[in-house]
C-alpha cells in the first residue's frame, strides 16, 4: 500500500510517487503540484527576512542553469 501525504499549501493529499517531496535536516515539505510548490518558495524568499541564506547558492545555480542552456543552443546550430 502506497503512502499518503498531505501538501503544506493547500493541504490535498497525494499517494507516493506524485507530487514533489524535499527532505533535509529534520525538515519535510510535501507539494502535489509544482505550482503550490512555487507558491511556496515565493512567499519564502520573500518573506525571509534576509535573502542572504540563499543568495549564494541561487546565484550559484543561475550560473549552472546559464551553462546548461548555452550548451544546449549550441548543440542546435
């Protein structure tokens, strides 16, 4: 039998296998769909009261996103 989880935005719940689930240290976030998990980090960093905890690793990732889509279109010329 398959778990249920219930997802901290609207509260849906949703079997194992669908939806998103995060887990680190000690911390479970449970989404049934990308969009309430988008809701989510919105409000998150916005609402932080200092962007300084991720602002590194979101520009970290920008650049890993940026190489990534620059190999991409080069493989398509």
């Amino acid at each position: 039998m398959k778990e249920k989880y219930e997802c901290v935005v609207c509260g849906k719940v949703f079997y194992e296998g669908q939806g998103i689930r995060i887990k680190r240290e000690g911390l479970q976030l449970d989404f049934h769909s990308s969009r309430c998990a988008a809701l989510f980090f919105k409000r998150l960093i916005e609402e932080s009261p200092s962007a300084e905890c991720v602002s590194e690793t979101a520009k970290k990732l920008i650049d890993e996103f940026k190489e990534l889509r620059e190999k991409r279109s080069k493989k398509h010329i």
